[in-house]
C-alpha cells in the first residue's frame, strides 16, 4: 500500500468489487442497497445515520431508530458480516455515573468510537435544544452518560480514534436550534472527556457549491501516514431544500485543526432512488467507516434520505490520491489570526 493506516481494523470489511475506471471520486455502492430499509425492528420507522465498529468476530453498532412516536432514539446492533443487523428492539438505556437513569428526550446521529479501553457513542440530543451527548461503555451493556460537554447549540459531533498530545479530540459543528443554515467544523480538546476548550477552526463552507451553504463531521478520523483522513458531509441549498454530499479531507495529525488537503469535488451526492426519494430526499450522510488497514479496503456507512442505511466502498490509496490531486484550501480552512 502507498499510503499506511492505523487504527481499528478487521478482514472481514465488507466489500464489492467497484468498476475500473471512475467518472469522479473513487467511491462506488454496494449494488443491493439499502442495507437496512423501512420498519427494521418493531416500533421503528426508520434507521438511518448510524455507525459501526469492528467488534469482537463481526461488528456492532449504534442506530438512529426513528420511533413510530416520531422520536429518534439509539439502538444497539450486532453484525456478522456488517451487512446484516440484528438490531435490539429495546433503546439504549443511559445512566449517569451513579447508575441512575439519565436518559435524552431524543438522540439522533449516533457515531461510535474507540479510545483506549473505552467505547463512546457521541450523538445530538435535546438540551434546551440540539447539543452533544456522550456516553461511554466497555461491554456494550451499561451505558454511562457523561456530562454534557458543551452549552446549546450543536451538532456533528465526531471524536478522534487516540489522544492527540495526549488529549481527547472533538470535532463539531456549531448551529441553531433548527434546521442551520451555517455551520463550520471546530475542533476541541479536553484532558479528561469532561471539560473542553482550546477550541480551533478546521474548516468551513466553501465556494463550492456541493458545500458552500454548511459542512459537518461524518465518519471517526482515520489515522494514516498523510494525516487524518476526514470523510465529512457537505450542504448545498436549493429551492426545494437541502443536499447532503459526502466530501474528503485529511487533517494534519498533531494538529488536526490544520487542512493539509481538502477535495474540491464530493465524494459522493445523492442519484440513487433510496438517497433522492425517501423522509427527507438528496441526503447522503456519512457517520462510519470500517477498514483493513493492511489491503486498504474501506465501507463507508451513511444514512439515505434520513429513511435507510447505505453502503459504499473505497480503497484508501486511491481515495487520498483523489483528495490531494484535486486538493484547494483556501481560507475557509483557516483560523482567523493564526494563517
Ligand atoms: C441534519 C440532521 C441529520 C439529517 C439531515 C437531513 O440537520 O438532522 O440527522 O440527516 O439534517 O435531514
């Protein structure tokens, strides 16, 4: 491999061999998406921007269940091969350190990370509206929540995989209570995942159109020898609402608040029927990647039209030579006083 990754791995990637030569990104689908569709488990709507992580032979992940009530919530679910999931029809019950109940009137957009001998699923919640939740688990069934770590609003929240410097790592997206028509990424940093601060921009909306109205965190960073590689979300406006395209950058490793290089096209934009039609069309929402870091071989999972689960796939060298051959920072990848 040209290019070296570190991090979470496994050989059981799911995967499908894409085409030989690419229009655009090298990003292809998996041809029977979607990979969970309408009423997955009994009272749920609809699954959709969710996050998984090797585990153990398989996988296990956190999803967004859209309850029949209309709530969003979180569901754990486990996987043999990552392509099929059993999902528990229970939500996740969430305590605070004392054990007691300490659960969000609703949860959306749950990612899912490893650090060190914790896992962390990280979502947006209600907290006088949208803010970060956080949790952490070690065996997937006691769920303590920690406190909330920033005040209202925010959203897109992705934390780094290690201890950069020796601190926990947070990428957000600052916003409103509603639907935002802004948002730039910032990162954070905290010694003990409790207090955050030393807050740096990493990048905002561009004069790209696929992103020029607001951009936030997708999958957990992936380590690699060129820096972070960022896989991200990036909204257009229409007349007819939003698209959500998924885009590619990779951020510096010491200090990821600095954009080595960031795609000036998308990696992906909504043309299939199960990401144009659906709840909430033209909406491809990346919030996980699994990977084997010894071929390469990544699947990006991303929720299609806020109604289904999709999977695409990529092979990490040809996906960073893609970045850096159409690589334009500018100055919304920078911190205002500082480049
Ligand atoms: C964002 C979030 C996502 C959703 C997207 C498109 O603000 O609420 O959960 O996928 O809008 O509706």
């Amino acid at each position: 491999m040209k290019y070296k990754l570190y991090g979470p791995t496994t050989n059981k990637v799911p995967w499908q061999e894409g085409p030989d030569a690419f229009e655009g990104a090298p990003v292809w689908r998996y041809q029977e998406n979607p990979i969970i569709g309408r009423n997955p488990v009994k009272n749920v709507a609809r699954i959709f921007n969710s996050a998984v992580l090797p585990y153990e032979d398989g996988f296990i992940g956190v999803f967004r269940g859209e309850q029949t009530n209309g709530i969003p919530t979180i569901y754990l679910g486990r996987s043999e091969d990552g392509i099929h999931w059993d999902i528990d029809e229970d939500m996740i019950k969430f305590v605070d350190e004392n054990g007691e109940i300490f659960m969000p009137q609703y949860a959306y957009d749950p990612r899912l990370v490893q650090v060190e001998d914790d896992y962390y699923i990280i979502w947006c919640q209600d907290f006088y509206g949208a803010s970060i939740g956080i949790a952490k688990t070690r065996d997937f069934k006691t769920f303590v929540r920690i406190e909330n770590p920033f005040v209202p609003f925010n959203r897109n929240a992705v934390l780094f995989p290690r201890k950069i410097q020796d601190k926990f790592m947070l990428l957000s997206r600052p916003s409103d209570s509603g639907h935002t028509p802004f948002g730039d990424i910032f990162v954070s940093e905290s010694a003990d995942m409790i207090y955050w601060g030393k807050h740096r921009h990493v990048m905002g909306p561009n004069d790209k159109w696929w992103q020029s109205l607001k951009i936030g965190g997708g999958a957990t960073p992936i380590e690699t020898s060129e820096g972070w590689l960022l896989l991200y979300h990036g909204v257009a406006g229409t007349c007819n609402g939003f698209v959500y395209s998924i885009g590619g950058a990779i951020l510096d490793l010491e200090n990821p608040s600095i954009v080595k290089y960031r795609c000036e096209n998308f990696l992906m934009t909504p043309e299939e029927w199960y990401e144009e039609r659906g709840f909430v069309p033209n909406v491809c929402f990346p919030c996980a990647t699994v990977q084997n870091t010894q071929t390469g071989q990544m699947a990006i999972y991303y929720g299609a039209a806020d109604s289904y689960v999709g999977l695409a796939f990529a092979n990490t060298d040809e996906l960073i030579d893609y970045i850096k051959e159409h690589s334009v920072v500018n100055e919304s990848d920078t911190e205002i006083g500082r480049r």
